[in-house]
C-alpha cells in the first residue's frame, strides 16, 4: 500500500470528521479515537471518530461504485447506509464515508451471529434492487484469485488439486460466461467480517444533507447487525452468499450447529437461494467449490509469497480441492 495514500486518507477523514471544526478552535491534539482498520494494496479503510474513510481498489469503476453506494442508501435495515452519496478522487483512489460500527468479535465465537446474518442476507435476497446494478462481483474475484495461483505458484504441489477442482466448475462459476440468475441481489463477498453494528449518528454539518438519505441509526447498544462491504454488490445467483460457510461446512472447518443455525435460519426467513427444506446441496454445491477453490487458491498464493509451509486450515481447503470430484458434502438434519 502506498505510504502516501493512508497519510493522504488519515488527513482526509479528520477533516471530514471535523468539517466545521478550526485549528484555532483546539488547544491541544484532537482527543477523538482514530486508526487505522485495513491497510491493503486494493483497500484501506481509516476511522476518526464515527466516520469511516474507504479507499476502494485501484481501477474501481466509478459507475459500477455509484449505484452500490445508492443500494446501500435505500435498503438501511439490511445494509449499512454511507454517509455521503458518491465517491470522492483522493491519490487516484476513490473513497467513500461510512458510520463507524462495532464489528463481529473474531475472539467470541460462540457469540457468532449466525441467525442474524442468515436473516439479512435471505432479505437481501427477497428484496428488488432499488436502482440498477452491475452483476454480483463473486465469480470474477474468484477467478481472479485463481489467476495469481497460476502466476505466482505454478510448481506448488498444493497447485495441481486447486486448478483441477476449479476446472470441473460451469463457466459461470468461473466468470466466464453471464450468471443463471440476473435479477436477485446479492451481497457477493459474504462472510461474517461483513457484519457491523452501526453507532448513534450525531452527524457533522457536513454530512447532514447525505444522512437523510437514511433514518437515523439507533444507539449500538440496541442496533440491529447490519451488511458492509459493497464492492461486490449486485445482481446474481443468491448461493453465492452462503456458499462461504457452506464451504467451511463442507471442510470440517465451521461445527455443523452453527452451519444448521445459519441454514435453519435462512430459511425461516424465506430466502430464495436453497429449497425451503430437503436438499440444500443442490443450490449450494457449486458456489461452494467455487468458493473452496478460490479461498485455497489465495491460501497457497500467499504461503508461496511469504515463503512458508501451508498451515492447518489451508492443507484442509487444498485437501478438500483434492477430493472434491469424489465427495459431496451430506446435508445437516432438516
């Protein structure tokens, strides 16, 4: 990540958190929480205070961004409205605001919220896009992580059952041909970092007229889970989104009880992606090897680069790559 962008995006959400604010105004360093959350070469998100500053991926398509941002701004029960409606040029990056929310605890997991993300994602799904879309992201990224596979790691022996587990997948599943379903919105990149609780809003006379795009968020204390992350947003096969804790599932990775608790509860709020009971696997297995083959592919990428063995959790993703020809995952009790 390029030093000059997280000076340039730590400078520029301060002042967008204190727009009205004058230097003469404070005597001593601003006493705000800040930091930095994420600080990747494809994305870096900083916070002061309760806004949140995101430059997206370099090459992001301003028109694609746009009606994401909008989505967003018309669906704040179930995604997490941003602060102003349209992105901003900042070091040839765009950026767009956000409320700063409490995530998913990574160290609780017995506290997970599967029922509550199955729930958004099942309304997501049942929900018409409110303006027009580009297709779901989830495919194309996939078939990206596999391409820097082969670029990076073509002599790995972990390689091999990775590449042949992504060529039995339909062209779709691949990116390369248009998705079965064109119409169902989809999240695209789910998985449970993608969850926050949004804050109370006392917004900045800056962003006041972008919030009222959106009713007011109630304290954290009392504030539904909500969706974030919309660069993969967009129209597509609705699996997609659960084919991430599928996969786990199907890996030994994720406990069938919390695999059944998302399940159960994304069909009890009548989400359209599995059968509302019997066989969830013929929807799902696809996106889910989709999904092994992709989190395998930056798995063994990224061992390579940083010149180690491949750990547990990532031998487990290339084993289940391996046999992914012979073996179907069974299905958790209805």
């Amino acid at each position: 990540m390029p030093p000059d962008l997280l000076r340039a995006l730590t400078a520029h959400v301060t002042a967008t958190a204190h727009a009205h604010a004058r230097v003469s105004d404070t005597a001593h360093p601003c006493p705000c929480p800040a930091g930095t959350l994420t600080a990747r070469d494809d994305t870096t998100v900083v916070h002061h205070a309760g806004t949140v500053a995101k430059a997206h991926a370099p090459g992001t398509d301003r028109d694609h961004l746009t009606p994401r941002l909008g989505t967003a701004a018309h669906l704040p029960g179930i995604l997490l409205p941003p602060l102003a409606p349209t992105p901003v040029d900042l070091c040839g990056r765009l950026v767009t605001h956000w409320p700063h929310g409490t995530p998913v605890d990574p160290d609780d997991p017995d506290a997970a919220p599967w029922e509550a993300a199955a729930t958004l994602l099942a309304r997501l799904h049942r929900t018409p896009p409110p303006v027009p879309v580009p297709p779901m992201r989830g495919p194309a990224k996939a078939a990206h992580a596999v391409a820097v596979l082969r670029a990076t790691a073509p002599g790995h022996p972990a390689t091999a059952p990775v590449l042949h587990a992504w060529a039995t997948l339909p062209a779709w599943a691949r990116g390369e041909a248009p998705m079965p379903d064109t119409a169902t919105l989809c999240h695209g990149d789910f998985h449970l970092g993608q969850l926050v609780r949004p804050p109370a809003v006392t917004p900045t006379p800056a962003l006041v007229p972008a919030l009222a795009l959106a009713p007011a968020l109630a304290p954290a204390r009392e504030a539904p889970w909500l969706l974030i992350d919309i660069d993969d947003l967009g129209t597509g096969v609705p699996a997609w989104d659960l084919a991430r804790p599928a996969a786990w599932y199907a890996c030994g990775l994720l406990a069938p009880d919390e695999w059944h608790r998302f399940l159960t509860a994304y069909r009890t709020a009548r989400g359209p992606a599995v059968p509302p009971d019997g066989d969830p696997w013929t929807t799902l297995d696809v996106p889910a090897r989709a999904l092994t083959a992709q989190t395998a592919a930056r798995a063994v990428a990224k061992a390579v680069a940083a010149d180690r063995p491949l750990d547990e959790v990532e031998r487990s993703l290339v084993d289940a790559c391996a046999r992914m020809e012979a073996v179907r995952p069974s299905s958790p009790p209805a």
